[in-house]
C-alpha cells in the first residue's frame, strides 16, 4: 500500500483489486503529456461535512479518460480532496470498451467488494446497473447541486432518472462531433457547412480523397468499437430507424427504415466507387485506430468523442488547425442532427462503505476549480455538465471556438424527433445499452461487408437483439 492519498492510476495495473483487476486498460486515443495542474481549493463546506469521515477511506472507479494529462488532472483533485477532508481515496481506473464492464462490476457489487464512487457514461451504462440493482438513490445530491449550480445538462435528466429518482450524480459533459479537414475541401474548393446528410458526406469525403497522397476521406470503421457501435447507430436513426420504440421496452429495429441505412452504409465498404477514401486496414481498426489515423493526418472525416480533437490541441498537432467542427448528419428522418452528447455520472454503489464520503466527493469533483484542470488536459471531451458551472470560468465559455457548440448541445430542448415519430433520446433501456455493450450493430455491418444481403442481416440483429432484451428483463 501506498502512503499517498491518491494511489495512481498506473498503481492499478499491480493492484489486483477486485474482480475487474487490471482487465481492458487499452485506450480508445493518444496520451498526452502537460505542465503541472495547480490544486483546485475544496471549499469549507464540504470539509465541515466530511469531518466525521476523517481517517475513514474509499474507492473509486473513474472510467478512463483518453488524455494521460487528463487522468492525472483528475488524481490531483480527488489528492487535494483527500488531503483536505484527512481521508484515504483509492482511484482506480476501467476501460468501457471491453464489452463485458458491467458484468464485472456486478459481480463486485454482489461480493461486496466493489468500490464506493465510480463514474460511468450515462447513456451507456447507467441504465443497466440500475435494472441490476446496483445503484443507490443520490437524488439528495442532485437537489443540493441544482441549488447551486442550476439545471445539469438536458440528456441527464434522460438517462440518469428511473422512476422520478437520480440513480447518477451529473458529472461532466462528453462532446460528441464530427470532423473534416478544411484544408482538403478548401484544395478542391468546398466550402465547410454547419450540417451535411450522410450522403452529402459520403460523396465529400470521396471528393477530398487523394490515395497518392495519402489523403483518406472516409476515417470510420464497422469493426467492433465504441466509434463504430455510434455511427452505425447514429445514422440508423437518422434514417428513421431505431433499437427500440421511443419507451426503450420493445425491439423494433427490422424496419424498412433500419434496412435503407444499412444498404447505405455497406456500400461505402464494398463499392469499388468508394474504395480511394477507405484507409487501409480500415475492415479491422479498434477504438484508437480512427484516433490515432486523425492525428497522422491522413483521414479527411472522422466522427469521435473530443478526444481526437483535444489530443490534436494538447499536442499542437497541425491537424487541429485545419479541422472544421460539426455536430452530425441527417438523413431522410431528420432536418437537423440528432446528436444529444453524453455525461459522465457519477453512481454510489450499494453496498458502499463510505457512501457519504463518494456523495462529498462527487459535489466537489463536478465543480469549476476541480473540473478546470481536467478539462484544459481534455478540451471538449471534459466539459461542465452544469449550468453555473459553464459560466465559473472563461475557458468554459470561450476556451475554443468548439465550446459554444458544445453548450448549445448541453441546454438543447429534448426530445428531438423525427419525421416518423421517433424521439431522441428513447427511454433510458438496459436492453439498448446491453445490445450496444454486446456489438450486435458491428457484428451485423461485418456480415453485410461480408456479403449477406442488408435485410438478412438486421433480420438477424434484430433476433439478437430480442434475446439481450429478454435477459435484460425486458421480454418480447
């Protein structure tokens, strides 16, 4: 054991914590290196209320943000909380993407072990540790905050709420873009827009492709990947095709709607037409491929959370001056994009040992001094997920040009709908974010660039994806 009260992040590899141990620690983007983070103040009132837990410690999990900068921005203001309050704080990390994440925190929940405090993403997991009974009510804590800092971002209060309770603490704002260079559309003399359909892109990437240069407009793969399981799912709706209806309970994928996007997005893969703005390797990247390709500078139009655009500022990579921001694709469902971006939220386990402390902690973490240093290592990945919080400081509000943007997604008005009556975001669903966790929407795009006829393959999906619902409580 270490003396410090933050125990690092690199200490997790040989820790041997828990069920989850040092499994999937692979990231999903570039690390980068940064100057020293001041330490963030913690204010008084949450010293006073943390006096009884002094000398007291507890666990948390952090899910891994994609910037080592980052990480050790975020150490630093658990360490001067810890510091502050004479507590002990153990921070270990987890890799989301592994596929079986939730599965594996279960098991801890169950065997007592699991730690205290841990942030996950909203829309990805809160959802399914609720339906296992894993979560403890922090509606308290969201009162308190909303007090002060005013409302958390709109898609919160979407996937974070299970019966009229918080079952997440609003932790921080994860922005979701797309990215093309501007420099290559303005070599063929286009002119970046605000919003494209999908085949409006697909037909600009190939435009600014040039293989001879090594210029690849199309940076997404259908391989097994969280960038990939987005796209797919993304350009679904955009079609007006969804996993499920508007209330997350009944499977509906196999429509005609579903099949079109499918159609669509296979062809990109296999059309000899559109074979110079596919990069090589493309059929098998991973989560850190369309990263680390973005920043070599040899893909024209990624879509990623802000972590390539944060490595690509950090690092004064070229690439981050000539990419043009824009918040998604329509298709023929769609007038405007239905990109609602992620949060971060904080969950208290049940079972915990110092639930009190994680709800202090958590108060602390989600304000502007501890956020700032996070969020300057990760610009536009990490940013406030409450009101107040955007205008504490200016970096919030006029730190990049991408900000705006990204605070207009935090505020926007939801749901979003489209033409044929879906609304976004559905129903929070442990089937959705079950299916998403288990690839079903990659798995079926490999069949298609494989050969199998696009109706065949969401016909299949679909069936998969009935059979995760039902193990998910939710029979069809």
């Amino acid at each position: 054991m270490r003396d410090n009260p933050v125990w690092s992040r690199r200490g997790f590899l040989g820790m041997g914590v828990g069920v989850l141990g040092a499994a999937g620690l692979a990231a999903c983007g570039g690390e980068s290196e940064s100057p020293t983070t001041p330490q963030a103040e913690v204010p008084k009132e949450l010293i006073d209320a943390a006096a009884a837990a002094k000398g007291t410690s507890m666990g948390v999990l952090s899910q891994k943000l994609y910037s080592a900068a980052a990480n050790e921005a975020l150490d630093k203001s658990i360490n001067a909380f810890a510091g502050a309050t004479g507590t002990k704080i153990e921070n270990s990390l987890v890799q989301a993407d592994a596929g079986d994440v939730v599965a594996k925190i279960h098991a801890e929940v169950e065997g007592g072990v699991a730690r205290d405090l841990a942030f996950m993403t909203d829309s990805r997991f809160i959802a399914q540790f609720h339906g296992l009974g894993d979560l403890e009510d922090v509606t308290d804590v969201v009162k308190t905050l909303t007090a002060k800092y005013g409302e958390p971002c709109a898609e919160a209060k979407n996937f974070c709420v299970f019966d009229g309770k918080w079952y997440a603490i609003p932790y921080h704002f994860i922005g979701i873009g797309s990215f093309l260079r501007k420099d290559w559309m303005q070599d063929k003399g286009i002119t970046p827009k605000d919003q494209y359909s999908w085949e409006e892109l697909r037909d600009l990437c190939l435009a600014i492709s040039d293989p001879g240069k090594r210029r690849y407009g199309w940076g997404m793969t259908v391989n097994r990947s969280g960038d990939a399981n987005g796209m797919i799912e993304a350009l679904i709706n955009a079609y007006g095709g969804a996993i499920a209806d508007n209330e997350g309970r009944k499977v509906t994928f196999d429509s005609p709607e579903t099949v079109q996007a499918v159609t669509f997005l296979g062809d990109i893969y296999t059309n000899p037409k559109f074979k110079p703005m596919l990069p090589p390797g493309v059929a098998s990247w991973t989560d850190t491929s369309n990263n680390e390709n973005w920043l070599a500078g040899i893909l024209g139009y990624t879509r990623n959370q802000f972590s390539v655009y944060a490595d690509s500022r950090t690092k004064k990579n070229p690439v981050h001056a000539n990419t043009h921001v824009f918040s998604d694709c329509t298709g023929p469902a769609t007038d405007t994009p239905l990109l609602l971006g992620q949060s971060q939220g904080f969950v208290v386990f049940k079972g915990a040992k110092n639930p009190t402390l994680a709800k202090l902690l958590a108060q602390y973490l989600v304000s502007a001094p501890a956020l700032l240093g996070v969020a300057k290592e990760a610009p536009g990945l990490v940013m406030p997920a409450w009101e107040k919080v955007w205008d504490a400081d200016p970096f919030f509000t006029s730190g990049d040009p991408a900000f705006p943007m990204l605070r207009k997604i935090t505020e926007l008005s939801l749901p979003l709908s489209t033409k044929n009556g879906l609304k976004f975001p559905q129903k929070a669903s442990a089937g959705q974010q079950a299916v998403g966790a288990a690839y079903v929407l990659t798995d079926m795009m490999q069949q298609v660039v494989q050969g199998t006829a696009a109706a065949q393959a969401v016909k299949t999906a679909h069936a998969k994806m009935v059979q995760i619902f039902t193990q998910q409580g939710l029979p069809q």
